[in-house]
C-alpha cells in the first residue's frame, strides 16, 4: 500500500469509528476524498482495506454505505473478543511489567473518574477502557492477537452499547478491571 492509501485508510477509518457517519449512512468517494485529503485512487484502496473489516459495504447496485451490525452480529464481537481478551490476559501475566501494572492501575482511576461524575462521562470511559485493554493486549507480546482485537474491537460498537449502561453496570467494569489488576 502507498503512503497516500495509509493515509486515506486511517482518517476514513477514523472519521466511521469516531461517528463521523452513522450506520445505513452512504458514502462516495468524492465525499471520501475531502475527508482524507487524497486523491481518489488512495480512497479506493482504502475503501477496499475497510470493505474487507466489514466497517463499510457495498450494495447490490454498487453503492458504498457505512456497516450496520445487527444484534446477532454485535453478540458475536462481544463473544469473540472475550475470547480473544481472555488469551491476551492469560499472555500478560506471564510477561506484564511492573510498569505496565503501574499504568493499568493510573488508567483505571481515570476510568473510575469518569463514571463517578453525574451524569457519568461517557468519552472518558471509553478512553480509559480502550486505554486499559492496549496495555493487557501489548503485554501479551503478540502482534497477530492484537490485529485480531484490532478488527473485532469497533468502537462505534463499543461506544453504543456504553451508553446505555447502568452506573452499577460501569461501576461493575471498574471493578473488574480491578480484578484483572490484582490477578496480575
């Protein structure tokens, strides 16, 4: 891939997973050129990488469209990636630093932070959790495990289903982050 292809596929990926177009929504290359600023032939690469993740579609006609998952589709993330974390996890703690354990507990605070405020914020969960679990999957030592939470983790996903969480419920990934802490 070109640097200009790179280029494209991480600001589009970007603008999709930061909500930048809702699900169903269509998109053209045109509108995808000015986001990344590139050129269209990059934009089609890109397109094609993100086609690939199933972050966008194509239909029958040929149209390009942001992904819709379905409920089905969104259990299936979240039961892979509890797969996938669980190994992480497991990888860790036989080569977690103390550094790292350090920096978990930091970004768990934060974590806590966040959900402690009235209403709870939201973003910053997100960002402490997101945080969290790079730190667990990059003591794991293994780039293949982490490109596969890579593509499972969609944060679109990740950030709908936290919105609707409880405070007991955001309360209860604090502590289970906790829990992760102390295990290791």
């Amino acid at each position: 891939m070109s640097r200009a292809s790179d280029i494209a596929y991480a600001k589009i990926r970007g603008f999709i997973l930061d909500g930048g177009a809702r699900p169903g929504a269509q998109l053209t290359e045109e509108q995808l050129s000015s986001i990344a600023g590139v050129s269209r032939t990059p934009v089609r690469d890109a397109v094609r990488r993100l086609e690939s993740e199933l972050i966008l579609t194509r239909s029958e006609s040929n149209r390009l469209f942001v992904a819709q998952w379905s409920s089905d589709e969104i259990d299936e993330m979240f039961t892979l990636r509890a797969m996938l974390e669980g190994h992480a996890a497991a990888r860790a703690a036989m080569n977690i630093s103390a550094a790292q354990i350090a920096e978990l507990k930091s970004v768990n605070a934060d974590l806590s932070k966040a959900i402690a405020r009235s209403p709870a914020d939201i973003s910053g969960f997100l960002s402490a959790n997101r945080r969290f679990h790079e730190i667990v999957t990059d003591a794991a030592r293994s780039p293949r495990l982490s490109g596969m939470l890579q593509a499972i983790v969609e944060q679109p996903i990740v950030r709908r289903t936290a919105l609707h969480y409880r405070p007991e419920e955001l309360a209860r990934s604090a502590h289970d982050h906790d829990e992760i802490i102390a295990a290791f």
